[in-house]
C-alpha cells in the first residue's frame, strides 16, 4: 500500500520566507564570499524564497573556478554540471 502525501505549499512558502531561513542562506553567501577572497560581493534578495548570490569577477572562475572551490570551502555540496 502506497502512502498519500500531501505537501502543505502555504507552509513550505512560510518557511522559505521565514527569518531563520534569510539568515542561514546570507550567512552562507557570506561565507562562500569570505572564501573567495578580495573582489567577492554578496547580494541578499527576495524572489518566491529568500536568496542570496555570490559574484566575484568572470576571470577569476574562469581561469581558476573560485567561486566553486569556495562554495566547496564553506561545506556546500558543489555539482558541475556537464553540457
């Protein structure tokens, strides 16, 4: 016998919006930033969920992936993914 689930999207909504969650994906980018040395920026937003980019300069991933080895740094789980 399968079990139903059924996933409360007002509730999955309140969480991703939530404070705590801000916090944690900011101080994430923060760290990411921290790794990737001078020249990193962090930008904190808003979109359907709270969010958060690092950017740091082309060159700089291009020739030497630095925004990967630091988000790999700062414990994120880093996929390439291959086109």
């Amino acid at each position: 016998m399968r079990a139903r689930v059924t996933i409360d999207r007002q509730g999955v909504r309140n969480v991703l919006n939530s404070p705590k969650v801000a916090a944690a994906v900011n101080r994430s980018a923060r760290r990411v930033a921290r790794k990737a040395g001078r020249g990193a920026s962090v930008q904190e937003y808003t979109t359907d969920r709270q969010a958060a980019s690092v950017g740091i300069p082309a060159e700089d991933q291009a020739k030497h992936g630095v925004l990967v080895r630091a988000a790999q740094a700062a414990g994120l789980e880093v996929r390439v993914r291959r086109t």
